[in-house]
C-alpha cells in the first residue's frame, strides 16, 4: 500500500475517475515504500502562473512519474481536445494532457533541483516520466505526441503498479535511445524517495486552532461515500426505492440530491419528512436554489396536508391534540384528494420511520401518480433506532406494513458520514450500537466531554462556563446546539441568564438555540450540548441527541446517569467476551 499524501481526498474533488485511481494506489500491492502525492500544486510552472498535477508518483527503484487523469469520453477533433463528464458536460482543450503531464514533470524536477542540498545533488539525475490515465474508455493511441506505454485505460483494470513499471520501462528505452548516460542515481532509493516528498511537501507541527478542526472535519465528513454515490445509481434505477440507515448515514443529503435531480429532469415531485425543525430547514435550503432544482412540495407531510385542504377552501380549527394530526388531518386529505386527485409524478420521503402508517400511507397513495404500487417513489429512515414516535413497531414490522401496498428495491447505507470517530465510539460505548464511521480522524478532533452535575444550578454554572469557553475559541454561536429530553420550561436552560439562548429555528441565525431531542431529530450540528440527562434508560431517545453533533459533543450527566453508563458499558463488553 502506498502512502498517500495528502492521506485523504479533499471532498472539493469531485471527480469519480481521480477517486477511483486515489484508491488504487492506496491499496495498490508491493507498494509500501512508494509515495503518491495527490493534486500537485506547481507554483513555479513553466506555462501558467501556477499549475497541477493529479498525481505524482515517487517510486524507489523507479523514479518520479507525473500522471494527468481524465475521466469520462475523451475526442480530439481538428487539434482540439475534448472531454465529456458523466453528467455531459464538455470542457475543450487546446493542450492536450500529455503536454500538461511534461509541462508538469519538467517544472517539478526544476523546483527539486532547485531545493537539492549537497548531500543530494546526486538526484539531478532522477529517472522522470509521464503517463496519462483513462480509466473509463479503451483509449487508442493515435497521436506523435504520446507513446502507447504512457497511457493507461479501462483494459488496465486497477493495475497502477504495473503502469508505473511500464512508464519506467519506457523512460529507461528513452534515455537510452537518446544516449543520456543512465547511472545508479537515476533510480532513488527510499530515503531518497522521502527527501524528494520532504521538499515537495513537507510535514511541520503547527496546532489548529479549534474553529479551523471543526470546519475542516465537517467539509470532510459531509462529503458523498462511495457507498452514498451507489445509493444514488441505484436510485435511478428503481422506481420504488426503500433506504434504510442508521443516524448519520446521509440519508437527508440523499433525499436532498434525489430531490433536485428529478425536479431538474421535470418531474412533478415532493418532498416530505415528519419533524416541524426539520421541514422548515428543507424550505430554507430549498429556497436558496434556483426554481429549476426546487421540488413542487418542500416540507412536512402535516403541512402539505394541511396546506391541500387550505387550496381547497376546507377551513380548518386545529384543536391541540395528537389524534387530531394522526387520525383526523389524514383522514380530511385522504377525502379531499378522493374527490379531486391531484398527483405528484414522484414522492421522496425522509424520516419515513414516522410516516409508514397506514393513515398517511393512505393520503400518500392518492397524491402519487400510480399510487404506491406503481408510482415512483424513495422513503430514508431509520426504523431501528430513531422510531421514537412509535416503539412498538420493529423494522421487520415496518416493512411488512410497507410490502402490503407496494413492491421495492431495498438498499441499506452502513457508513456514518456525519459524526467523527470519537463521537461514533461514544455511541457505541453508551447505547451499544456499533457505528462505522466513514472516516478516521484526520485531524486531532475533540474527545467526548462528559460533564457530570450534582444539580441544576450546579449544571447551570457548568454549561455558563462551557459556553463561554466556546465563544472564546471563536466558535459561532449559529454552530452551538443545546438539546434536552426536557421541555424548556424544565431545563436547565430555563435558568441561564446573560447567554441568550433562542428557541431554535432557522430564522434563528447567529444565536444559540435550544430544542428538545425528539424536536431536534433530523438535523445536525457542528457542536451539539446535551443537557439535563438523568438516564440513559430511553436508548432511542438518548442516541437521537448524540448523533446530532458533527464534530463537538458535550454531555452534563447526573452523577447516577454516569454510573448508569459506565455499568452498560461494562455489561456489553463482559457480555461480548
């Protein structure tokens, strides 16, 4: 396995083919002493003011090899290059990517030459080379300006090791073509290999601050899986889609992508979820995009039913009351729509934990075009953990309530792309759900803080004192979340006076806000206080508010509920073993 530098991709390269080659060599046998340097700045370039190149390949025993990736349909027509993205769109090119790769190469060896200290001068005779990758095409050589064994395609699988040895080859036939002496230096070893890379890219300690770590980790967390990317194929394939995930899997991002998708390609669509908070955060991002992207429907599924009977002249006195929202309101929709059909060419559905009952199944077979058996539609939730509406009701049990009015496609996200590791092991450690973070921690992020209280002013001297610790490491306060199983009324929340703490909402920009975890449930943010907890006995509810944090977690537990947790901990691992 290489070494890849930087260790990960950063999640502004969008490009599937240079993900795809990343791990490649990453995984890339009798590889271990190689050193691969991903999108290669070139301050010094010999043709722009500052350059690239996709990959360098520092090889012991080899040399160093710049390689142009170029994914997709590749057609030069009259001198011009042209390549075509998946998506169809077309980028022209008068350099061609084998004039890049050279271009490349010569204005890094002219900056490592320029860097070399005595002790290496020897390495002004490094072997170079270039090669170009089409991993999507057959691509045949049909120019003078490139050599066969500089191109590597489809037909070369996932074979990176042998490239590089043939583009080695094939610089060694070069030089001695050309008659340039060709001595042991030209061929570096490991040390020589780690120098090269030193100069290139050298390591320095420099701490980051905290602010810099959370943006950072969420830029990098909040970035499509391969396993995202695969849900999405399989979208477009199926016309009825069930994707089942635990929190953090991604499964709003994905509704919020398959949404602007089928709105872009014309379709009538909608998008529902359950949760009040999170409908109204749905509008507001939706509002921000052009029309062409916005679905018809953005919202709750309570508000487009309340919003349907509203269009057609149905008044309607809400009286407070749960039956009023689960029997009633369903019911007045289901008649309405009945009557005067009204369909959504295709329906997305979030938290559809929450909505597969047959109350809404009911109003939603009749604003699908097709209905459910037929029509095209994709549900997200997670029925293990985050049915807190609804604990009697087992996954096994939601699907069945499901296959009775429709036939579909399952697919089940495992990789949690949201929280980072520490906050992953956390959950794991408290409610016993192995969580597979996505990613390990790339940078140093904050471990769990569990912050135990003896009561509440207690409490709310400990969390002034954290929040003001927070503001002074620059943290925004639009970013800091605090989440109770209590109504604010009986939360510690309650007390605080001097830190203003907005009920959240995302009108509520540039504030702290306050919600309860159930009010909280399909949201997220970067920093996340959990507040009031004197159990951990409610195991939904409890893993409902840890996975909301992204990158900072802070729990005030009773001195009770941090015994109760470490003695769960210790009964699963006893149990295990």
């Amino acid at each position: 396995m290489a070494l890849m530098i930087p260790t990960v991709m950063s999640p502004d390269i969008k490009s599937n083919a240079e993900k795809h080659i990343f791990e490649w060599f990453k995984n890339a046998p009798d590889t271990d002493d190689w050193i691969v340097l991903h999108s290669m700045g070139i301050s010094s370039h010999r043709r722009v003011i500052h350059g690239e190149t996709d990959f360098l390949v520092l090889a012991p025993g080899k040399g160093i090899f710049a390689l142009e990736v170029k994914g997709g349909r590749v057609k030069r027509e009259l001198g011009k290059w042209i390549f075509i993205n998946k998506y169809g769109d077309i980028d022209h090119k008068v350099r061609g990517p084998f004039d890049q790769a050279w271009e490349g190469i010569y204005s890094i060896k002219s900056s490592i030459e320029i860097k070399l200290d005595s002790e290496h001068r020897h390495l002004k005779q490094v072997m170079f080379g270039i090669g170009v990758m089409f991993p999507d095409i057959d691509y045949q050589s049909v120019g003078v300006d490139e050599e066969s064994w500089q191109v590597f395609d489809i037909n070369d699988g996932k074979n990176v090791r042998d490239f590089i040895q043939r583009i080695t080859d094939g610089a060694l036939r070069t030089r001695k073509r050309l008659e340039y002496a060709v001595s042991e230096d030209a061929f570096p070893t490991s040390e020589d290999i780690k120098y090269i890379a030193s100069l290139l890219r050298g390591d320095f300690d420099q701490d980051v601050p905290l602010r810099i770590k959370q943006k950072y980790t969420e830029e990098h967390l909040l970035s499509l899986t391969n396993e995202q990317a695969q849900c999405i194929e399989q979208l477009e394939d199926n016309p009825r889609c069930l994707i089942r995930g635990t929190a953090g899997t991604g499964k709003t991002l994905l509704a919020i992508e398959a949404s602007k998708k089928a709105a872009l390609s014309g379709e009538y669509v909608a998008l529902f979820c359950y949760n009040k908070a999170l409908g109204e955060w749905l509008e507001d991002y939706f509002a921000g995009l052009p029309r062409e992207l916005r679905p018809m429907y953005v919202g709750t599924f309570h508000g487009y039913m309340m919003r349907l009977l509203k269009s057609r002249g149905i008044s309607i006195s809400v009286p407070v009351s749960n039956e009023f929202y689960e029997c009633m309101l369903p019911k007045m929709a289901e008649n309405s729509l009945r009557d005067n059909p009204l369909p959504f060419t295709r329906v997305i559905i979030d938290e559809a934990q929450d909505l597969i009952e047959d109350n809404y199944l009911q109003v939603l077979n009749l604003c699908l075009s097709g209905g459910l058996s037929n029509g095209k539609w994709t549900m997200f939730g997670d029925f293990s953990m985050q049915s807190i509406y609804s604990d009697s009701m087992t996954e096994l049990a939601y699907l069945e309530v499901l296959e009775s009015w429709s036939s579909f496609t399952l697919f089940k996200l495992r990789k949690n792309c949201r929280n980072t590791k520490k906050i992953c092991i956390d959950i794991e450690n408290i409610v016993g759900i192995p969580e597979n973070a996505a990613f390990e921690d790339h940078i140093n992020t904050p471990s769990v803080d569990h912050i135990i209280y003896s009561d509440m002013n207690d409490q709310k001297t400990r969390l002034v004192l954290l929040l003001n610790d927070l503001i002074s490491k620059n943290i925004k306060r639009e970013n800091i979340v605090i989440l109770s199983p209590k109504k604010r009324s009986n939360s510690v929340v309650n007390l605080l006076d001097g830190i203003i703490v907005k009920n959240y909402s995302v009108k509520e920009a540039g504030n702290i806000t306050f919600s309860t975890i159930q009010g909280y449930k399909g949201l997220e943010s970067s920093t996340v206080i959990l507040t009031d907890i004197e159990s951990y006995e409610n195991e939904k509810l409890i893993y409902v508010g840890l996975s909301r944090a992204r990158f900072d977690l802070h729990i005030f537990e009773t001195k009770e509920a941090s015994d109760e947790r470490v003695q769960l901990f210790f009964e699963r691992r006893f149990a295990n073993e």
